[in-house]
DNA sequence: ATGGCCGCGATCCGCGGA
C-alpha cells in the first residue's frame, strides 16, 4: 500500500497537477493540505473518476485537508480533540479495513506560526502541537497501524534546511518547537523518510520566491510519522521532488511511504 | 530570506503562507 501527503496550496488551482499526479503516482491513500475551499467547492468530480473516495474537511478561503482512498473508509473523524474553539480545518482522520485488521491515516496541517513573536500565532502553534501530541497518545493505546502523515511546518534537524542559520528565529525551527515535535516522535512515532534514508534527504518545500527551487533553498517539513505497527510495515519512501518543475507547481511536493499491508 | 511568489476573496489591495 502506497500512502502520501501533499500540501497543495489551493486545490482548484491545482486540479490539473492533481489528477496527472494520482495518475502517475497510483497512491491508494493521499493526505491533501492547505486545499483552501469550502467543502461543496472540492473538485471531488474529477478525483471520484478516477477511482478514489473523497473525504474533506474545509472551510473558507484557506486551510482545509482531505483524504482521498481507493478504499472506503469504515469512520471519518474531523478536528483535533483538545480546542472546541478553535475553527481552523486543519486535522482529519479515516480508518480503513485491510488485511489482518484496521489502519488510521490522519491528514495534518500543523499551524505556521510565524511571526514566532506574535502574541497569539506561535502560542497557537505550540498548543496545537500540545492537542496533537495528546491525541497521537491516545491512539497509541489501540495498538494500530497509525500514519500521522502531512504538513507539519517542523524542521526536526539543521541537515532538514539547506541553511540553518536563516531559519534560526523561524517559527519552524525554534528549539521550542523542535522539542514539541520531539515530544511526539518520542512517543513512540518513526519519521518515515528519516528511517529510509540514508544521508541527508531531499527536502519537501520550496518557497515561490527569490528563485529558491532552481537554487535548492528547500527545507524538510512535510512527514510521515508511523505508530510502531506501522512502522513494522514500513519498506521504502519517496519524495516525489520532480513535481515541484511541473507548470503551475505547488510549493510543496507529494512525499509517499510504502507498506506492507 | 524576500526586489524578484502565489491563492483567495474581497475588488485592482490585503491577508496568509513559510
């Protein structure tokens, strides 16, 4: 089983990228990011013709995630338990029936935080972070396979950034959030493309601007994080980089985990 | 690391993104 994340920034922007990436990429679970529509606006048409379910969870304007499946799902859960004020769309989990028993795929979208000043987006981050950590120990109890897959805005490691010095006040990449993340990972998670890596990974994001693609100013902040049982399952990753030169790309590209379920 | 981007939703600018 092929599993991805793609933060897509704007999915009706990026329909035509979509479709010939699922067609090319063949995933049978994909995590959307950041498709930035309201629910009865995602081009689900053009995704179900192609074989997949589609599940979102949206909202005006911008955030929002989907799950697209070959499989249907058996239960969809929206929003991240810990914050019922908190409107953002940026947290959903489906479970699936596979072999041998069930499989959770959550599609994050972990908030910015910049600028790591502000009074409320940073704290905001933090506490999400805080929520997420609290949810990923509850699940871990089930003893499932459990993929925590998406746009995390986390650089874990300075090797993750082409220049760690430039993103040292970042939001990103403050040891503040560095620790967050650890706390999570150290739950037991596996960052997926870390463990399949040998050396240094290519990175997921490159910014629009200053020409940071054909400069390679990338950084690594889109993961898979997998349970222990998911983790046993795991045989090999891929960082699908080359659609960042297609036309009209999205400033991040799809990341695919493979497993043996 | 921003002179040089991009999507969106309100209008031909502001916000959010990373």
């Amino acid at each position: 089983m092929k599993i991805a994340t793609w933060n897509i920034n704007g999915v009706r922007a990026r329909i035509e990228n979509l479709v010939a990436w699922l067609k090319e990429s063949n995933p049978d679970i994909v995590c959307l990011q950041e498709i930035k529509c309201q629910d009865d606006a995602f081009p689900r048409l053009e995704i179900e013709a192609l074989g997949y379910h589609v599940e979102t969870h949206g909202q005006k304007g911008f955030n929002g995630v989907a799950i697209l499946s070959k499989l249907k799902p058996d239960e969809v859960m929206r929003r991240l338990p810990g914050d019922e004020a908190d409107e953002h769309a940026r947290f959903m989990e489906a479970a699936f029936s596979v072999e041998g028993g069930a499989i959770r795929v959550a599609s994050i979208y972990l908030p910015n935080g910049n600028p790591s000043n502000d009074p409320v987006k940073y704290p905001y981050k933090i506490g999400w972070m805080g929520r997420l950590e609290a949810y990923a120990r509850e699940r871990l109890a089930l003893e499932e396979p459990l993929i925590l897959a998406g746009d995390y805005n986390v650089i874990p490691e300075p090797h993750d950034c082409w220049d760690p010095k430039v993103w040292e006040n970042d939001a990103l990449f403050l040891p503040a959030t560095r620790q967050a993340f650890r706390k999570i990972e150290h739950l037991g998670f596996t960052d997926a493309v870390r463990a399949t890596t040998d050396g240094v990974p290519t990175y997921t994001f490159w910014d629009y601007q200053a020409g940071a693609w054909q400069k390679n100013w990338g950084i690594r902040i889109d993961h898979l994080m997998l349970s222990p049982e998911a983790a046993d399952r795991l045989t090999s990753t891929v960082i699908e980089k080359h659609v960042r030169a297609w036309e009209k790309p999205s400033d991040h590209v799809p990341v695919a985990a493979y497993f043996s379920f």
